[in-house]
C-alpha cells in the first residue's frame, strides 16, 4: 500500500484536526483484517504485515499528528510528493526534500531533521549516512505530520494566539 504525506491536511483518512473517535476509526482502517498484529493498540497505533507502524496522537479530542515508522520491506512505502521516506537514504531524503522546503537539523537531535513549513519531521536513533548496513542510522526510522503550531514553543504559541491564529496546549 502507498501513503502519500499530505501536510498540512494528514496521511490518507487520518485528517488532521478531525475528532478523536474519528481518527481512531481512520487509524482502524489502516490494518489489513487478514493479518492484524497482536501488538495493535488501536487508538493510539496499528501495525501493517510490512511492519509499518501508523501512529495517531490526539489533544483536545481531536487529531493532531500522525507518526509512521519505518516498515521492515517494501509491501508499504509511505511518500511525499514523490520522495520514498523510508526506502531512500536520509542523507537523499534530506537532499530531495530540501529541492522543496526548508530543512533544518533538529535542534535537540543532529541525526533528525524538521521540515518547519511542511509540519514535517523525520527521525532516526543516530547518523550512519556512510554505513548502509546500519539501516536504523542510514534510514530515517519514523517521520511526524503534525498540525500548526505543534512544534511551537510557549512564547511562539503565546504570539500566534495575540496574531489571531489558532491556539493549541
């Protein structure tokens, strides 16, 4: 299955902002009924047979990120606007994505990057860019569609709220 990342608005039927109980049906309708995972956890993350984890975070009763973690094959491969996040290498990901926004190191993590305009962030334990049998720091391991506001600090969702934008916890 193909998930196409589509910031701001969400991953296929998890839209960001719908309410809760919505998203969990969304979520619901991500696992393959014939190979459901005993780890699922539904409202709060499922897994695809490929290993792919789909994860939905919620505040205020409605849905503000999705998380996917990286999938243990190709049965699934997750994109945005044509770059495969979890099947190129981050240093080409970070390379592609960077040829259509802004990319910057994570302030707290160098081996993780924040695509700021896009509500976009990808993560991996630690940099392996020259090591590509060390797939869990050559690849990135997770990427985060979150909405407006998410990665705000206090006074930055304190000067949103006093411009008129949308106030979050």
């Amino acid at each position: 299955m193909e998930f196409e990342l589509a910031p701001p608005t969400g991953v296929g039927a998890l839209v960001i902002g719908m309410p809760r109980q919505a998203a969990d049906q969304a979520l619901i309708s991500f696992r393959d009924p014939s190979a459901i995972s005993e780890s699922d956890q539904p409202g709060r993350f499922v897994f695809r047979p490929s290993g792919l984890m789909i994860s939905i975070h919620c505040s205020r009763g409605e849905l503000e990120a999705v998380e996917l973690g990286r999938p243990a094959d190709d049965q699934d491969t997750v994109r945005f606007r044509g770059v495969d996040v979890f099947g190129l290498s981050a240093a080409v990901v970070v390379t592609r994505m960077r040829e259509l926004t802004t990319v910057t190191e994570a302030d707290d993590d160098p081996a993780s990057f924040v695509a700021p305009d896009l509500l976009l962030s990808f993560w991996r334990p630690f940099e392996a860019d020259d090591a590509p049998d060390e797939e869990q720091g050559y690849y990135f391991s997770s990427v985060l569609l979150a909405r407006p506001g998410y990665y705000d600090t206090p006074a930055q969702a304190a000067a949103r709220l006093r411009a008129g934008g949308h106030q979050e916890p």
